[in-house]
C-alpha cells in the first residue's frame, strides 16, 4: 500500500499500514504528484509500507508515477 504525502505534511498515518519509506516520483518536485492531504498542493512523495518498501530495496518494485 501506498500513499503521496509532501515533506510539509509529513509522513502519513494510518491506522492499518505503517509507512516506513518515503521516494522520490519520477520528475519531483516537478512531476504532476501532489500531496493526497485535502487543501495541499504540494509536490509529493511516495510512501510505501513496510512489504512495498523491502520490495523497492530489493529491486523487485519500480516507482513510476
């Protein structure tokens, strides 16, 4: 699971996931991802949860947004 929060928002918290890892989009800060918090229109980053982010370590995952 994952989710697009900016560095002024800070990293999300969920009540189900755990984020551990924050990346980079393609093209940031000036690719078309923005931040999923409400009246924020930040660049974002992506945060990946404990599984998403040992696969993107692991090489097994690709972040393409």
């Amino acid at each position: 699971m994952t989710i697009v929060m900016c560095d002024k928002c800070g990293p999300p918290r969920g009540r189900i996931h755990r984020y551990e890892r924050s990346v980079q989009p393609l093209g940031h800060p000036s690719s078309a991802v923005i931040c999923s918090k409400a009246n924020c229109g930040n660049p974002g980053l992506v945060w990946l949860n404990e599984i998403d982010a040992n696969t993107y370590v692991q090489g097994e995952r690709d972040i393409l947004i």
